[in-house]
C-alpha cells in the first residue's frame, strides 16, 4: 500500500515534506514486521513472570535488610547532635 501526501512547495520549489519523503520506506518496513508479529506465547509470558519473580526474590530480602540500617544511621546522628548541644550548653 502506497501513501499519498499532498506536496507544499516552498521557496526554492523543494517540497516541504522531504524527510516524510525519505522514512516512507522504514515506515512501510515498521509495518509488515508489526503485520507478521504475533503476541506473546504463555511460554514467554511465563519466562518472564519467572525473572520477575526471581529478582523479586534477590532484591526484597536486600532492600528489608538496608533499612534497618538507614534508621540506624540516623538515629546515630541524631543522638551524636544532641549530645554535642547539650555538652556546649553546659
């Protein structure tokens, strides 16, 4: 299927729609992969339920760990800060 485009001559008589022009063909390549392409299969789908879950796995146990550690952290200074209040008032 071809696509007509309606030419709007500019100055010098180039057509404005030059680049139009030029990515017809990567547009009509776009379009007869999307037409041969089928959806996802359940063996793909599950595959990447699969590496979901696997990170999930991996990176919760992480991130409950590292947050402890942040409170912790803070904590620390907070008390170091006011300690440090408390020993230049008195």
């Amino acid at each position: 299927m071809k696509y007509r485009h309606s030419l709007k001559l500019q100055g010098g008589g180039r057509p404005q729609n030059q680049l139009l022009k030029g990515f017809q063909g990567v547009i009509s390549h776009v379009a007869e992969i999307f037409k041969h392409e089928s959806a996802l299969t359940i063996g793909e789908f599950l595959i990447s339920l699969a590496v979901i879950g696997a990170l999930a796995v991996i990176l919760i146990p992480i991130y409950k760990t590292a947050k402890p550690d942040t409170i912790d952290a803070k904590h620390k200074k907070a008390t170091y800060t006011v300690e440090r209040i408390v020993n230049e008032l008195s």
